[in-house]
C-alpha cells in the first residue's frame, strides 16, 4: 500500500453529472477537491442519456405541483412527498446554472423546446442536439472541469471508503493498473458512481455501471433503501437474442413525437392498459410489453416511428436514427425492434435532500443516492435533473459540515480480502431471475449464485469491479426477496398485487459478516 501523498477536503467518486457539477460547485466554494474515475472522465451514463431533463419553465402554463403529480404517480406510492418538491422547485435554477456554464439546449436562441416522455401530463423535456441531451451536458461539464483545472484522477478504481477509528470518514483506498494500492486522504467523501444496469447480461448503461458505489457505500456501513427497483426501460433497440452488454437506447421522446408501440403481429400494445396509453409510466409499458411478447412468443416488440418521416427522424433523432441504421434498420420506412432492457436504479444509498448519507462525512448524490425523488418507480428524465440539483447541494452541505467538523484522525487501513462470485454467473441469473417478472424460488437462486464467492485480495482493478458487483448484486436480491408484493418496477409473479402493509421502503445495510441484510423497514417519507 503506498500513499498517493494528496490529502482534499472533498474526494469525489464518479465524473457523470452529479459527480461533475458536485466537484464544480465545491471547487467555486473554496475546497481543495479531486474527481475520481476508474475509467476516463466522461466515460459513463451521464453521456448515454438521449430524452432530455425534465423541468418547469416558467411561462408554458406547467408548474411545479404538476411535475410533483407526474412524479409521485409514477412512483407507485414509494415517492417522499417532501424531496419531490424540493428538488423538482430547485430544476429551473439547476438547468440555467448549467447553461451558464457552457450547455446548449435545442431552441436556446429563444423558447426552448419541450417533449413529452412517458408519465408526464406536459410538454416539459428540454433536450439537447435532438437526442443527446447527456453527451452535450458531459461536454459541458468536463469542459468546465478542464478550464478550471479541477484535479480529475482517471483510471483509480476505488476499492474502500475508509474511515477514521470514530467513525468518520478519512479518505479512500484506491486501486490503479500499474500504480498498485494507494490511499487519498480526504476529510469528505461523495460518491457518484452512477448505476448498476450492468449487473444484467443486456443494460442501456456504461460499461462501468456495476453497482461500485453501492458496495462502497454499504462497506462504509450507509444505509441503503428501494433497491429492489431496478428500471427497465421499455424500449432498447433489440439486436438479435444473442446481444450482450451495452445495447442502444431508443429513447421514449419517440413516442412523445407519435411513434406508436406495435407486437409482432401489429396489434398496439398499449391498447387498454393506461390511459396514458405508451406514455404510461415506464414500469406499465415495460411490463406491458414483457406480457405481450410471452403472449405471442417473441422476444421483442415493434415500434412504428414511419409517420415521424425521415427527416424529423434524422434530425431531432439523430441517435436512435444513426443506431438503427448501423443495424440495417430504416425506421423512416420500417418498424423498429426493441425490447426492455435493464436501464435505472431507483433505490440507492439514502440521503437527505443534502446528500449527507448516514455515514458522518460520506455523500452520495446522482443515481447511486436514494433521496425519495423516484420511489418505486422513475418518472422519465428526472434523473438528470436531480443529479444535476443534488450534485450542487451535496457540495454546499460539505462546505457547511466541514466548517464544523472535526479534523478526521488517520485512516484505519482497508480490509485485506473481499468476497467475490464469477461475473458471468451472477450477471446471467440476475437477468433470468431478477428481471421484470421475478419469484421467490428464482430470487433464492439468483442469491445462492451471488453468495458463492470466495474471498480475495483485490489485485487490478477488474477484481475491485468484481467485488463491487459481487455485493450490489447480493444487496438487490435481499431487497427483492424481502417485497412480497408487485409494485413500481419490482414486479413479482407469485405476489402479482400491491399490498397496502408494503407501503414502506425496504433497507439494507451489512452484518458483523458483510453479508447484505434487511434491515428497518422504512415508512413513506424517508429516514426518521
Ligand atoms: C429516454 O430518453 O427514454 C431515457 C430517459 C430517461 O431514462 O430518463
């Protein structure tokens, strides 16, 4: 273990856009802080990000209270009233920032111009080159960071938070190819890392989306809530049943534009089953096409963006387009295949609407943090919007505790062996038992495969990814285990119900073991 000799005030963990406008707001507000990334900045979710951010503008005739409507009815009962609207009310300022610091949203000479995605009532998506709203707010970010020579540390895989012999946080146990062990010290950690689609054989996420920031979180002792509602988003270009990794989104403003979701024998499939019809929220439509396509013995739908023609689909698409046509699909003349793919994490290490998790000196913000905006289900392109508000108030919360705090003492060193299970394994049972459709009997299955771990020293940074994914993995199946119920994205086919008793989110922290455990449930409206 050598000393990468840097002591911050504030490590970041993650470069998407929580993590970025975090480092950003801490850096303008005088702390000494460094962004870390196991692979290059930029290189995440954040860039993958096609719909846009969904925000009240002033003068559209939208508000706030019909954007907090759209989101608790999307969020299946499991939303917190209180964090809806405080981040939802602090949107318009957090995009303004954002163009200020160099972002440029479709329509910025005058209006901007808004799109429908599923579960909202308005027009109220801003977006950005069409359907790369992400890569254009990445752009932007990792621009600002460069300008203002913000320390970005690239290619660190961080393998433990480590704390202090009270508790508190004192800096970061990191991991790089070539460099070996290392340790940052630092007197507040926020963790960014984003999401953990690529727990699933087939995900719209990153290749680094594995769940690390989960891990490290749940090693640190934090609480974690509502991980079992992982979103699958409705509509991922579909490839061919042997596709694996990373596959293109398609994304939901299609329909906003009138495409219209088809089965293979061109029945709609949205017909009767929301009166949004395909803008129902994203859990309806996922399940919705899950059902058809075991009705009709496919493994995809079809959806119909003909009417859009090929210049609307060119121009304001030109992502989904590009894609398409890369696999010889024409979508201005046929319909596109798609099928729903493991996307968003709803649940994640709790915070409050600071970022402050229960750890003294550990933050989380962005898709890794469970703050109650989403609940048990995510209204569509609320995630960028709350990454880029949580991201900015986490960093004000840190400047504010560290004016108080006590100096952390010395790090007590991280631990020598981690346990870890077979990638491949887990990523195949978490898609065949913990995907839209999940019982007890494939629950326990997928959680025997992620608990046959052996334990290791953590050697390059693919073991540190192993590891991480090894306990995400077991986290959400503890949690999916426990909801003996169907409700938002957690749909199980031996409890097919919501249940009134189950109004609650499930937390997980680890025992004396390190084993992932259910803790307190915890009543609608966060952490007493
Ligand atoms: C999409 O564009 O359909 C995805 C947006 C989101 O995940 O919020």
């Amino acid at each position: 273990m050598t000393s990468r000799q840097l002591t911050v005030d504030l490590a970041v963990v993650g470069t998407g856009v929580a993590g970025l406008t975090a480092a950003l707001r801490a850096a303008e507000l005088g702390l000494r802080v460094v962004a870390v990334t196991k692979t290059a900045v930029g290189d995440c979710n954040t860039r993958w990000a096609q719909g846009g951010v969904a925000v009240v503008l002033p003068g559209t005739g939208d508000s706030v209270d019909a954007h907090v409507a759209d989101t608790l009815a999307a969020g299946a009962g499991l939303c917190d009233e209180v964090a809806v609207r405080e981040i939802l009310a602090a949107g318009p300022a957090a995009v303004s920032a954002l163009r200020d610091c160099g972002a440029v949203f479709d329509g910025d000479a005058g209006d901007l111009e808004r799109t429908r995605e599923g579960g909202h009532r308005a027009f109220r998506v801003v977006h950005a080159g069409g359907d790369a709203t992400g890569a254009e707010i990445e752009r932007a970010l990792v621009g600002a960071a460069r300008d203002g020579r913000l320390p970005l540390v690239e290619g660190q895989s961080v393998t433990d938070v480590l704390r202090d012999d009270t508790g508190r946080v004192a800096g970061l146990a990191l991991l790089g190819d070539g460099c070996g062990a290392g340790v940052l010290r630092a007197r507040a950690v926020l963790l960014a890392t984003g999401g953990l689609g690529r727990l699933y054989a087939v995900s719209t996420n990153a290749d680094g989306a594995t769940g690390d920031g989960l891990a490290l979180a749940l090693r640190a002792g934090a609480m974690t809530a509502d991980l079992e509602f992982v979103q699958f988003h409705p509509t991922v270009l579909y490839v061919g049943a042997g596709a694996r990794g990373r596959q293109p989104l398609v994304t939901e403003a299609i329909r906003g534009e009138g495409a219209v979701l088809l089965d293979t024998t061109g029945f709609p499939v949205m017909t009767g089953v929301h009166p949004l019809g395909a803008l129902a929220p994203r859990d309806v439509v996922a399940a919705a096409i899950t059902t058809r396509m075991a009705q009709t013995g496919t493994d995809h739908v079809l959806l119909d963006a003909t009417r859009l023609g090929g210049a609307v689909l060119r121009h304001r698409f030109p992502t989904v387009h590009a894609a398409c046509m890369a696999c010889g699909v024409d979508p201005a003349r046929v319909p596109i295949p798609v099928a729903p793919a493991a996307h968003y994490q709803c649940g994640g290490v709790v915070t409050d609407t600071s970022g402050r998790t229960t750890v003294p000196g550990l933050y989380a913000a962005g898709e890794l943090a469970r703050t109650g905006l989403h609940g048990a289900n995510r209204l569509a392109s609320n995630s960028l919007l709350e990454g880029l508000v949580m991201g900015a108030r986490a960093a004000v919360a840190v400047a504010a505790d560290l004016a108080v705090s006590p100096r952390p003492g010395p790090p007590l060193p991280p631990r020598e062996r981690y346990p870890v299970a077979d990638r491949d394994a887990v990523r195949h049972s978490m898609s065949a038992y913990a995907g839209i459709g999940r019982d007890a009997a494939g629950l326990a299955a997928a959680s025997a495969v992620a608990r046959a771990t052996t334990r290791r020293r953590l050697r390059t940074p693919r073991d540190a990814e192993d590891a991480g994914l090894t306990l995400a993995a077991a986290a959400v199946l503890a949690a999916a285990s426990a909801r003996t119920e169907s409700r938002g994205c957690h749909l199980r086919t031996d409890h097919p119900r919501a249940a009134v008793r189950w109004r609650r989110s499930i937390t997980v922290m680890l025992d004396a073991e390190g084993v992932p455990m259910v803790a307190q449930p915890m009543p609608v409206g966060g952490v007493a």
